[in-house]
C-alpha cells in the first residue's frame, strides 16, 4: 500500500511516550505503528458492517438457552424435594 497522505492530530505527550516506546520494542517508526493501528480499525469497522446478526439464529438461540433453563430448573426443583424427604 502506498503511503501518499498525511492525517495530522494532536495527543497528550504521554500517549506519545507509550507510542514511542510501544514503536521501538517492535523495531518500528511511530507512523509505522500507527499507520497499522488504523489500518486494523478501518479493518475492522468493515468487518462489523457485513456481518449483520442473524436475528432468526439469535432468537432460535435464546429459546434454545430458555428450554434449557427450564429443564435446569426442573430437575434443581427435584432434587431439592428428594433431598428433603
């Protein structure tokens, strides 16, 4: 990918520090660090919009977890009378 543009923003001098330090511990240039760092986001922001939630596979799961509650609560609700006779 070519590096063509610039984005310029202000930070605190400690975010700076960590970036720094963060940059030189993996043998990078700071822009470089931060370059893949929005890179990833830009990534993932894609990612998030074409994967819409099945909302038919959410609700199968949910009455799925319901039935398996109920029967949970049924048996806890046996052996409680078994234990007390």
């Amino acid at each position: 990918m070519k590096l063509e543009t610039q984005i310029n923003f202000r930070t605190s001098s400690e975010i700076k520090e960590e970036i720094e330090k963060i940059a030189n511990n993996r043998g990078v240039r700071p822009s470089q660090l931060l370059n893949e760092i929005v890179a990833d986001f830009v990534k993932r922001q894609g990612n998030q919009k074409s994967e819409k939630p099945n909302l038919e596979k959410v609700y199968e799961m949910l009455s799925l977890q319901g039935q398996r509650l109920e029967l949970l609560e049924k048996q806890q609700q046996e052996m409680a009378k078994k234990s007390v006779a």
